[in-house]
C-alpha cells in the first residue's frame, strides 16, 4: 500500500529530482527526504533565504548529494524564467528523473458572489498555469530519464467543489485534469503522470485554513510522504494516471 511504503536505503540514488515550493511545508520534508534517499535534489522556491536553510539541512546528511537552488517566482516567472532554468538543469544534470508540483497558494475563502477576481487569476496561474508551463519546458529533459515520474499536488477540494474555496478549489480541479491528460498523453513514453492528495497536513497553509483547530491532531509533513516516495521510485512504475491519497 502506497501510503505505508517503507522506501528502502538507497531508493532515489543519483535520481534528479526537482521539487517546487521546497521552501517549507510538505516539499521542504519532500526535499530533505529524498535527499536522504540518495536523489540530487533541485530546490525550487521564490525565497532564497529559506531555500538555503533547507540546502544546509541536506549537506548536513551524511553521503548525501550536494543540492541546487532554483529562486523562481511563480506568480511572477515568465517564458525567459523558465526556458532559462530548463537550460541550466540541461546543462547541469542532463535529465530529470522527478519533477513534483507542489508549490501552492490557498487565495483568499470567499463566495463566489465577493471573489476578488485580481485574486482568482494569481491562485490559478501559480497553482495551475504554473505548473502546466514547468511540466511543458521541462518534458525534454523529463524524456532522458530512463523512468520519468511526475507528480501533481491536488487536494479533498479538487475532487469535491467546497463553498468559499473558490479559485484555489478549481485549481485543484484543473491539477487533476492536468495530471489525466498528460498522463495519457505521455503514456507510450514510458513517463508516468500521477496526483497525490496530500489531506490535512500540519504546514502554513493549513493553520491558515482553520486557524482554530487542533494543530497537534494534524500529521506532519513528515509523517505523509510515503505516497510520494512510491512514485518517486522505480516500484510504481507502472502506475499513471492516478490520483492517489497520502493519508
Ligand atoms: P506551505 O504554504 O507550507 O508551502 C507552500 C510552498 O509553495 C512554499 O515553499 C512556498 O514558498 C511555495 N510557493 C507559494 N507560492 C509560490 C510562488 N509564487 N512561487 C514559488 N513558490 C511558491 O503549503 P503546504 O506544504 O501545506 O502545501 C504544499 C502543497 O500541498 C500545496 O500544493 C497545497 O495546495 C497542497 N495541500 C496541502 C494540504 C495541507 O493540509 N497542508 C492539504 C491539501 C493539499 P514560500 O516558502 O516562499 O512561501
């Protein structure tokens, strides 16, 4: 069972595997975990500073592969950000073996009758937009893998609409449709394409969604990676297309 996967020493050597949003929350874990299971890690994130606190804390591994840093906004990034950077992983590494969407804004919870339309545009283009330009620029490099595994971050609202979620809940929508179609789409490649659901974790995010519940009840970022690790690894090689739950 994927979500009690107990990914063996070892399990991610010398794969390169970059993780947006790797700053804090679920992709800092992320990061440091599959540092630990041997990957070469690129750190992507909009904030350097933090970025390099998640750098020390991978040398600071014993044997682990040095990290890279990637400081790219993705509110911001334009078609020069992102071809700049899929040329200098080219260059760097040569391929990539991982690519994980995980960077996200929750947006404001409102109705939709209020929904600040200014709003509605920045959480679906960093949620959505952002995701299917990085996927698109990095496919070339994606395809020197030998076994290539993308990961979309979806949510219980990308499956069921939530009053006053809004944007952020369609663009969890249009992340699981993302992940089915270019799933198929890549299929004869031998890429896989699948969704996790990462459910109520304990991050930023979540304290600012329900600032009044019980934050020791929650499971940390720690705590839910097991979903990630599977199809990061070379034992959920045939799954694609998926939409699977971390909790
Ligand atoms: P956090 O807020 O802790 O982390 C979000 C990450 O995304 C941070 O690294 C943040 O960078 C980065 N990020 C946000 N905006 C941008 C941007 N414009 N450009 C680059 N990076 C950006 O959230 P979580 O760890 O909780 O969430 C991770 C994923 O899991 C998200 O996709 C979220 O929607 C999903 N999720 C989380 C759940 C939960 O309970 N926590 C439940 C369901 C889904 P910075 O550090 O600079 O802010």
């Amino acid at each position: 069972d994927h979500k009690n996967y107990d990914a063996p020493t070892g399990l991610l050597r010398d794969k390169v595997i970059l993780i947006t949003g790797a700053s804090d929350g679920i992709g800092r874990a992320l990061a440091i975990e599959t540092a630990r299971l041997g990957a070469r890690v690129i750190l992507h994130g909009r904030n350097a500073a933090k970025l390099e606190k998640v750098y020390d804390a991978i040398e600071a591994i014993e044997g682990s592969e040095r990290p890279s840093i990637a400081v790219m906004d993705l509110a911001t990034a334009d078609g020069t950000s992102y071809s700049t950077l899929a040329e200098s992983l080219l260059e760097e590494f040569g391929r990539l073996d991982g690519l994980v969407h995980n960077a996200g804004i929750l947006g404001n919870r409102q109705p939709i009758e209020q929904y600040d339309a200014g709003e509605w545009q920045k959480v679906l283009h960093v949620n959505l937009t952002a995701a299917f330009a990085l996927t698109q620029v990095l496919l070339p490099l994606l395809h020197q893998a030998e076994q290539p595994s993308v990961i979309f971050t979806s949510s219980g609202v990308g499956r069921v609409g939530k009053p006053f979620w809004g944007a952020y809940s369609v663009s969890k929508f249009g992340t699981e449709a993302l992940s089915q179609i270019l799933a198929a789409e890549q299929e004869h490649t031998g890429m896989r394409v699948n969704c996790i659901n990462p459910g109520a974790v304990r991050t930023g995010m979540r304290l600012a969604a329900y600032p009044a519940e019980d934050r020791d009840a929650l499971k940390t970022p720690e705590q839910v990676l097991a979903s990630y690790l599977y199809l990061l690894g070379p034992d959920s090689k045939e799954i694609t297309g998926q939409s699977l739950d971390a909790q």
